[in-house]
C-alpha cells in the first residue's frame, strides 16, 4: 500500500504528514510566505527525508486557506482538497481517541468545530490567535520572533500585568480563584518588565480563546475540548487552560503532535 499526504497550507507555515497503515509518520513544518512555493518545497523536504519517491505516494490530501491556489494534479500525483473544518475535526478526534469533541484550531485566527464521529460542523471562531499574539508581540515589545516571545514569558509574573478577582475581593467568590482575570492588562504597571508583558500577551490570547471553547461547550452539550494548531504548545497553555478546568465542567485534551490536527484530518478523509 502506498503512501497518503495531508498537507495543510495556513497563513504563515505549511504542515505535512504521512499517513501508512493508519499510523502517522514524518510530520514536518516549514514557513510559508508563498503557497505553492510552500507546498512544493515542502513535499521535497517530505520526500528526501523519507527516501521516497513519487511513485510511493497514492494521493495527497490538501486543506487550509493556501489549498485554493493548487490544481489537482501535484507532479502527477492526484491533489484532493478537503473542507478545512472537516479536516480541523476530524483530525481533532483522531489524535485525541474520543468520539465527539469540540475541536479548537489556534492557527494564524481560531476555529472552533464540533465534531461527532464524521460528522463536523463549525461553530464559529475568532480572529484571536497566532497572529493576535505576534503583532501585540512586535509592537509592545519588538519582538517578532515567536519562539523569543514564549522563552521570554518564561520568566514573566502576571501580577504586574493581570487585574484578577484577588486584587479586588478580599472574600473568596464561589466557582473563582483568587488568581482568575478579572480583567488582561487591568493591573499593567510601571514595574512590569518585558518578561511580565510577554506573558501578559500569551495569557490575554489563550484565555480569549479558552473562554469562547467553553461557550461552544454549553451551546453543544459536549465537555471535551481538543486544543490543536501551534499555539496549543506554548509551554504556559496547559496551566492556563488547567484555570478553566476549575471554574467549568469541561476538560481540555492537547495530544500529541497536535500542531499537525488538520494535515492529519485531511490525509485521513475517505
């Protein structure tokens, strides 16, 4: 049996994926300022990793918003586009192992999907997400690095930063923490460094995102939230998103390799 590629062509990278005997192997991202530049020399990449060639690969699969400059043929190789909600869930239950989810997408913006075995509906979204926190990033602190941004939120203190239910109540709210925001950059003082705004910027983005997932959960009756796209591996998202699970009957899932969910959910459509 040959091999199957999902390949997903966001706003700024290209993800591509293996799929062989359901398994998932190689998946490779690269930067993508240009579409088909993108695509081509990423399925290059792909192959000379893999020691394969083209009469190995079955078909590839093509989803996200860079998917509608691509033909259907691909150096000969059929080039089938999948719906990009559809690909964002489905591949959101499959790495996950659950069978209905909501199915959260942190890419360049944020979709959020509900997904039920094949069936996936979108529910909405927000133009919060990646790059929210890359231009907040560069014009606060110039940094537009991504990865400078995340290491140096490492060393970053909210309390500089985040009004939260702490500052203003000194009884204990029912269903809140003292350290819930009240309000992102309510408390921004003198005193914050750019480490503190760093993190200030990653919680506004992932609690933004986080709040509206929990939304989509009581309008759709599930309690599963998959967390997917690269944003969902920022080191601080799991103790944010850990917040949540305190205050709400839900539970967040980031499995692994869950920066690839709709590279993945496009190889696996049938």
């Amino acid at each position: 049996m040959n091999k199957i590629i999902g390949i997903d062509i966001g706003g700024s990278t290209t993800k591509v994926v293996g799929i062989y005997n359901n398994e998932i192997f190689s998946p490779l991202l690269v930067k993508a300022d240009d579409p088909l530049a993108s695509v081509y020399g990423a399925l290059g990449k792909f192959l000379n990793m893999n020691n394969l060639t083209l009469p190995n690969i079955e078909r590839i699969m093509l989803t996200g918003v860079g998917s509608s400059h691509l033909k259907d043929l691909i150096h000969g190789i059929p080039a089938i586009k999948v719906d990009e909600f559809k690909a964002i869930g489905l591949g959101g239950l499959y790495l996950s192992g659950l069978k209905e989810a909501i199915v959260v997408s942190m890419g360049t913006g944020t979709a959020i999907v509900k997904a039920s075995g094949n069936d996936v509906v979108h529910i909405g979204g927000t133009g919060i997400g990646g790059g929210t926190l890359l231009g907040l990033s560069y014009k606060m602190l110039n940094i537009r690095n991504f990865n400078d941004l995340v290491t140096i939120a490492e060393q970053g203190n909210l309390s500089n930063v985040d009004l939260t239910i702490g500052d203003v109540h000194t009884n204990n709210i029912e269903g809140f923490l003292p350290e819930t925001t009240m309000a992102n950059f309510g408390k921004l003082n003198d005193l914050a460094s750019k480490e503190d705004i760093a993190l200030g910027i990653i919680n506004l983005v992932l609690q933004s995102i986080g709040m509206l997932a929990v939304f989509a959960t009581n309008i759709c009756s599930i309690k599963d939230i998959v967390l997917t796209g690269n944003l969902s591996k920022i080191p601080q998202a799991r103790s944010i998103f850990n917040l949540f699970e305190t205050m709400f009957p839900v539970k967040f899932h980031i499995p692994n390799h869950s920066e690839f969910v709709t590279a993945i959910g496009a190889a696996i459509t049938k």
